[in-house]
C-alpha cells in the first residue's frame, strides 16, 4: 500500500462515508459509499461520479423499458430487472473464487460482471432505484440480500442478487439458512430479513474484505479496512480484538495488551475468550511469542 497513509486513509472513509451513515441512514447512497470503500482501499484514481453515473444509466435504461411496456407489477419489475442485468449484461455470481478481494470492490464488479451477494445487491439495489422502484439492504446471515417493501403495508418481496434475482419465499429462505448453518435447526424469523443499516453493510464489506486480506497476508489493508470499520463503530468488539492482533504483530505489546482488555470488556463472553486471556497472561508474562521461536529455532 505504497503511498497511503492510514489516518489519511481514515480521515477520508469519515469524510466521505462514516459522516452519512453514522448521523443518518440513506440506503440510496450504498452504492456511493462502497465505490468510496474501494477508492479509499486499492483505486485512488477511481471515478466515483462517474461510476455511479454508468450504474444509473443502466437504471434508466430498465426504467424505459417499463414505461414503453406499461409494466407496473413488482414482480413483473423484478423480472424485467433480472432480464437486463443477468441475460442482457451477463453479470453473475463468482462461485469459482469467491473470497477474492476484487469481489468486494463495486468498480471491479461493474468491470468483471462478476461478485458476490453484497456487491451484486448493492448494484441490484441501485439499478432499480434509477429504475423508479426502491430497494432495502438485507443482512441476511452468510448471505446478503436486498428487498422492496409494497405500498400499504401489503407485505415485501425479497430477492436474491447472488442467484440470478430469484424471489424468495420462506421456503427459501429457510433453505438458505440451513445450507449457511447445516444441522444448527437455526429458527428463520422475520428478524433476519429486516432492512439493514448502511452502517451495518459497510461494516459487513469491510469484514469481507478483512478475510480476503488475511488469507492472503496483506496485513497493510487489513490493518486499514479494520481501522474503518472502527471508525464506524468504535465498540465493535471484532474489530477492537483485530487491532490487537495487528499490533501484536508489529511488536506493540503494550498497546496490543490495551486494545484485548478492551475487547473481552466489550464482549466478555466471546467465543474465544479463553484464547484471548492467554495471550494476555503471556504479554503480561513476557513470554508471547518465545514459545513459537524456541521451536522453530528446535526444527531449524
């Protein structure tokens, strides 16, 4: 991340993103802000107008289509809107290589035509609103969908970007869950198909983008796309653990030993509470790290 400043970074993601969501929820911008994720993360160059305004085209493009056709019908609008994105334009899921981080990145998805729940959703999401026809986020667990509510309280369609824009039902969406969480009997309620904050789906892109950066050891990134994420929400308890990870790892002890009291203050009964509390007493002990050195200095 040659040339890129984390607070710098930071200060930016405030400027352009934490601001809007933090003091209001506007889902129309979502397609903004993840264009700005990714300017902020790995395109300085990146258009963002520009991109927005070739998203919008192909809004207005669907929006013609449905007044030349008379169509008024939501389900109709949908079919019509899947019609476009996935025969006309090709977009598509990427199963072949999901957890690459190009996925996470809007930009790239507009270029490749391929990505994943999120960002075909948040494209979804915008496409239909340059369309005349509003969408929510949906934070649906392991796998992000989006929504539109009928006028009169008449219920909500949800649809599932990832899969061609396919309508869910309950059956469906029960299916989902189990295939996300085999043998759990989680219940499906409607708490799970609730519309999402922007707060919560850039929080839910940055995680993403946090595991693909892991996995491919580019700690630089990470380190930034955690820092947003606490910019956001600076009691996220993931996040604050995550920064003491980092900062174990650039040999700041003392700071890292801060930020994990921290983290099992915020969420004393996390999962990996234990794990954590190890880690402490070896910082505390003067230990941490002498272990693994002594035997990799054993095998060497």
């Amino acid at each position: 991340m040659a040339g890129l400043n984390i607070d710098s970074a930071v200060r930016d993601w405030q400027d352009c993103v934490v601001r809007h969501v933090v003091s209001g929820d506007d889902p129309t911008k979502l397609a903004e802000h993840a264009l700005n994720l990714a300017r902020i993360l790995a395109y300085p160059d990146l258009d963002v107008n520009a991109t927005l305004a070739s998203i919008d085209g192909m809004g207005a493009k669907i929006a013609h289509t449905l007044k030349s056709k008379g169509i008024t019908r939501p389900t109709l609008i949908i079919g019509q809107i899947n019609e476009y994105l996935f025969n006309d334009q090709k977009f598509r899921p990427n199963t072949d290589d999901y957890y690459n981080p190009l996925n996470s990145y809007l930009n790239v998805v507009l270029e490749r035509k391929v990505g994943i729940p999120i960002t075909l959703s948040i494209l979804y999401m915008r496409i239909a609103q340059g369309a005349g026809f509003p969408m929510l986020p949906v934070n649906f667990p392991a796998h992000f969908l989006a929504k539109h509510v009928m006028e009169g309280d008449n219920g909500e369609i949800i649809v599932d970007p990832f899969n061609g824009g396919r309508i869910m039902d309950d059956y469906a969406l029960k299916a989902l869950l189990e295939r996300s969480y085999p043998h759990q009997n989680i219940a499906m309620t409607h708490a799970f198909v609730e519309k999402a904050t922007s707060a919560q789906v850039m929080t839910r892109m940055l995680n993403n983008l946090k595991s693909s950066y892991y996995e491919a050891q580019d700690m630089e990134r990470y380190e930034v796309a955690n820092e947003m994420v606490l910019a956001i929400d600076q009691y996220n308890p993931d996040a604050i653990r995550d920064k003491g990870v980092v900062l174990l790892k650039k040999g700041r002890t003392e700071e890292a030993l801060d930020a994990l009291n921290a983290y099992l203050e915020v969420d004393p009964e996390a999962e990996d509470a234990d794990d954590v509390l190890d880690v402490i007493r070896q910082i505390r002990e003067g230990t941490y790290g002498k272990k693994k050195g002594e035997e990799e200095e054993k095998q060497g």
